[in-house]
C-alpha cells in the first residue's frame, strides 16, 4: 500500500466538491481513476477507500476551511448563462 496515494485521495474527496458528487454517484470508479498509476493500490485497498460513507465526506468538507476546498463551477449552457 501506498499510505501517500491514500492520503491523496482522502484529501481530493475531502476538499473537491466535483470529485465528491462523482463519488456519491459511483465510488469505485471515482477511486479508480483517482490512482495514477494502476499498481498504486491493492483492490482491496481501493474497495475499503470506495466504502467511505459519501455523507462523512460531506461532513468532513463542511469542516476545512472553504479557502482550501476546490468548488465546482455549474458549465455554461449553450446561451452563455449557467446551469
């Protein structure tokens, strides 16, 4: 196991609010493609990362302070305005 390649992905949920809801939405693969490199992680380490309940992460993010978190800008739609 590479302790700094789960660190790295802890703080990515913790602190990208885009990254979180891909999580919420499929955790495995928001884990996958989370790793650099494929050999980073075991399966089994990248199951027991995919099985962080999704609402411990929101919590987790509602406490660090919002000058360190990353916030997901809505895209445009085809007017200009946004979503």
């Amino acid at each position: 196991m590479s302790q700094k390649t789960v660190e790295h992905i802890i703080g990515r949920l913790a602190t990208d609010e885009e990254i979180r809801l891909r999580f919420r939405k499929d955790a495995v693969a928001t884990v996958r493609a989370a790793v650099s490199e494929p050999e980073a992680l075991t399966s089994v380490e990248q199951e027991a990362l995919a099985s962080i309940d999704p609402d411990v992460l929101d919590r987790l993010a509602d406490a660090i302070d919002p000058r360190l978190q990353r916030v997901r800008i809505p895209a445009a739609r085809g007017d200009g305005r946004r979503r």
